[in-house]
C-alpha cells in the first residue's frame, strides 16, 4: 500500500488544486500521488481555511481566461 502522507503535505496539495492551473491530474502527478486521494484529502478539508477567498477568486478568473 501507499505511503501515508502528513497533514502538511495534504493542505498543500489541496492548496494547490485549488488555486493553480494545472488541472487536479496534473498536481497529484506533480505531487507524485493519485488524483483520487487529492480529491478525498480536498473534500475532507474543504471547510478549512486553506485558501483566501480572494486568492481562490483570482484562480477561477484566470481559469476562464
């Protein structure tokens, strides 16, 4: 089985889907783990304050663009 990753590594992962442009494949491979526990890690913390509201407005605006 996987090795398990800290709680650290898991907000950053989260952070960074959320706000960077590259889609979620692209940072769990960036990250070296699979697509499907960053989307589990991302549901688990998404009532954290992991990102501003600013900074998560700024990545759907330059997602449109």
């Amino acid at each position: 089985m996987g090795e398990t990753k800290t709680y650290e590594f898991r907000k950053h992962a989260v952070r960074m889907a959320l706000t960077s442009r590259p889609k979620r494949r692209q940072v769990a491979d960036d990250l070296g783990v699979e697509p499907s526990p960053l989307t589990n890690w991302e549901k688990a913390l998404r009532h954290r304050d992991l990102v501003s509201s600013d900074d998560r407005a700024l990545a759907r605006k330059t997602e449109r663009l």
